[in-house]
C-alpha cells in the first residue's frame, strides 16, 4: 500500500482536489498489481497521512472497473493516453477473467 503525507490542516476533500494525479496513479498502480490474484476481495490502495488525522482508502473487486473508468476519465482531457490504454487493457482482462471464472 502506498502512503502518501501531506503538512498542514487538509481535509478529505482537498487532497483528492489537488491531487488528483497522484491518486488515480496510487489506484491504477494498486488494481494492476492485484487484479490477476483472484483470491483477492479487497485491496489497499493508500493511506492518507494529515496533522489532523489519517485515512486508508480500500476497494473492492467489483469497484476495480469503475475506478479504473474514473483514471480514464481524468487522464483522457490531458492527453495521457498510455495510461487509458493501460487502463483499457486491465478492464479487457477483468472482463475476460469473468467470463472464464463464470464457464
């Protein structure tokens, strides 16, 4: 699980505004090393660490296609489409996992 410390009284809702990057980064990172590990229902994606308090952010298996939607949502007006296609290519094997599990 990656951790990532910011300084100074942020909240919840800031940090996922101004770092929206580094996030989306965190969760795809997260979801491409998991996703094959079929035995797994839930992974850690990150542990927010603020003076005020701390947060760990999980998801769940059927939350990885609609996260990693999201990561092409963002990376797509900014023109960062390796990272879409990477994103495509997970959700294509997920899909196909699916489809294999459910034969």
């Amino acid at each position: 699980m990656e951790k990532l410390q910011f300084n100074g009284p942020l909240t919840i809702d800031q940090i996922f505004e101004d770092y929206k990057k580094e996030i989306y980064n965190v969760a795809l990172k997260s979801i491409k090393e998991n996703y094959k590990k079929i035995e797994i229902d839930e992974i850690n994606v990150v542990k927010i660490s603020t003076e005020i308090k701390d947060y760990s952010i999980n998801l769940t298996r059927d939350k990885f296609i609609p996260t990693l939607n999201r990561c092409i949502e963002f990376f797509e007006p900014i023109e960062d489409y390796e990272t879409c296609q990477e994103c495509v290519n997970i959700i294509n094997a997920i899909e196909h996992q699916k489809l294999t599990i459910n034969i």
